[in-house]
C-alpha cells in the first residue's frame, strides 16, 4: 500500500537553500560547489573536514525554520538525479553511537596513519607499521587515539625500535627471498583489503553528522531535524600526484575547483525558487541570455507561494 501524500515525512525531492539570488544564478551557470566544511564528531570534540554540497529533504511547507537559518531560495532536484550522484542521506550520532567510540576511532587512525607510511608505495612499511600498532596496543603501550598522540603524551619510542630490530634479525636469520615470496603472494593481498577497508571507513565516515550542536547563531539546534543529504568529493592520491598544488589550493580557497562541481539538466531540475516575481523575470532573463544548456526552465521558476500551492512530495 502507497503512503498518501498527507501523510508523507519527506519529499521526493532535494533542495538546496542559499540566502542570495546571485548565488541561484551561479549554481545553474558552473553547477554545484564542493566548499570546505568543518563539523564536529561526538568524541573528544573531534574535528572533521571534507569537501560538500548540502541538500534536504524537507517538505516545502514545513520548511520556514529550515529557510531561516539557510535562506530564501532554492533549487530542487529530483531524488533520481541525487542517487546517480551518490547523494545520500546522513546517520545523526551522538556520543554513545557507533562511530564514535574510543576503539573505533583508535582502529581507524592506526590503519589510516599505517598506510601514511608507506614510502614510495612499499607495501612492507605498511605492513610492519600495522604490526607495531598492533602489538603495541596489545601490550598496553599504545593506549591513547593514535600513535602521534602517543609520543606527545608517553613516548614509546624504545619499543618501536626493537620491533624493527626484531624484523631486521628475522630476515637474517631466514632467507630474505623466501620471506618476501610469503610476503608478496599471501600478505599483500590481505594489505590491500585493508586500504579498501580504511578508504570505505572514510567515506562512511563523512556521511556523520552530530545529532545537536551549536550551529551558526542557533543554541543546541537538532541538526537531525535538517534531514541532510550529502554529496562529498575527494582529492585522490592520483590527482595529487598530478597536481601537487591542487589540495593546499583547495584548502586555501575553502573549495574544489570547478572540474568538482556537480552538473544537471533541465530535466534534473524540479523547481527553482525565488521570492518575488520581479525576481522570476530577473532569473529567467538571465538564463536566457547567459545558460544556452538549461533549454524549457521558464516553466520551473516560481516564487515559495507557487512552489508550496502546488508542491508534491
């Protein structure tokens, strides 16, 4: 049995909300900004960062509140256009969740830091790192969020060292040909099975959010009531290596470059929303005249009064 629409808690669609018309105009122009966000996770008062593009799935006609704090207008998406891009709804988490206990963050920075150490790709530094840290934690030496704050707080750098001796003594004592063979055919595969491991972590990862927290001018606001969908884009090791400018610039700017953005159609478009009609006339004046590629948007420009009068879920 289909919900009737009366009874919907959600859209069919996607809005993204600005608080500027020539910002409406720049996003049907270039298409949809990757900007810098910074957010906290509900541990220790962490910190994280990734590149966005928000958007929610708020029905128009509960949406005021949403509009006060993020804007007036708004350009609304087809939910089918949102998935082929891989926008997707967040988890809101709080302190006691998965996600943001001590032994998961401490897992996910021993894998994280352990591939960071690999030089020029060598498979081996990663591997005797992850042994380290594990060993380590398993002797109750590493005990704090990662190894960095651990040698900030306790260092162990006495017992790093024997593990490396230990390794170096292994391979004198068996032949080195023999261990790399082992090493290359049966541990490099479980290696890379990890690194697909942390990359899934990550990206997960940026899809949480915290469920209550200062935001902007808002005391303790429920983001969980912003019912956020997410598109998240990421510099890869390839691209940096292409471009060694590239993330520090993005970092500077506070967002990805153009070639980031996130394009549509017309046909991906289920509204645009203004406030006035003058502001109708001004918007489709422009795209006539600067948007060759957006064909038949006349019909979708409408004012929030319109858009609500005849909004479907």
């Amino acid at each position: 049995m289909s919900t009737k629409t009366s009874e919907r808690l959600s859209s069919d669609f996607l809005y993204t909300y600005t608080g500027k018309l020539d910002n409406i105009k720049l996003m049907l122009k270039y298409g949809l900004r990757h900007s810098l966000n910074s957010e906290k996770v509900p541990y220790k008062n962490s910190i994280q960062q990734n590149f966005i593009i928000c958007f929610c799935d708020i029905l128009p006609e509960q949406a005021d509140y949403h509009k006060s704090v993020y804007g007036n207008y708004s350009i609304a998406f087809t939910k089918e256009w949102g998935i082929r891009n891989a926008i997707t709804p967040l988890r809101y988490i709080h302190k006691n969740s998965p996600g943001a206990q001590a032994n998961y963050i401490k897992l996910k920075n021993d894998m994280r830091i352990a591939r960071e150490s690999m030089k020029d790709g060598n498979q081996l530094d990663y591997f005797l790192s992850l042994i380290t840290f594990i060993t380590a934690r398993e002797k109750g030496l590493l005990t704090e969020d990662s190894i960095h704050d651990q040698q900030l707080k306790n260092p162990i750098d006495k017992y790093l060292e024997a593990i490396d001796k230990e390794f170096n003594a292994k391979m004198e004592i068996h032949k080195k040909e023999t261990l790399m063979e082992i090493f290359n055919d049966w541990v490099i595969p479980i290696l890379h099975l990890l690194e697909i491991s942390v990359d899934e972590l990550e990206k997960r990862d940026a899809f949480l959010r915290i469920y209550q927290d200062d935001f902007r001018d808002v005391k303790n606001k429920v983001l969980y009531d912003e019912r956020e969908w997410r598109s998240v884009k990421y510099i890869t090791q390839e691209e940096m290596i292409k471009d060694p400018h590239l993330y520090n610039d993005a970092i500077t700017n506070k967002y990805l470059p153009e070639s980031y953005n996130l394009h549509f159609e017309t046909s991906d478009i289920h509204a645009v929303i203004v406030e006035t009609d003058d502001e109708k006339n001004k918007l489709l004046d422009y795209v006539n005249a600067e948007i060759k590629h957006l064909k038949g948007i006349d019909d979708l420009v409408v004012t929030f009064k319109e858009h609500i009068t005849n909004a479907k879920p």
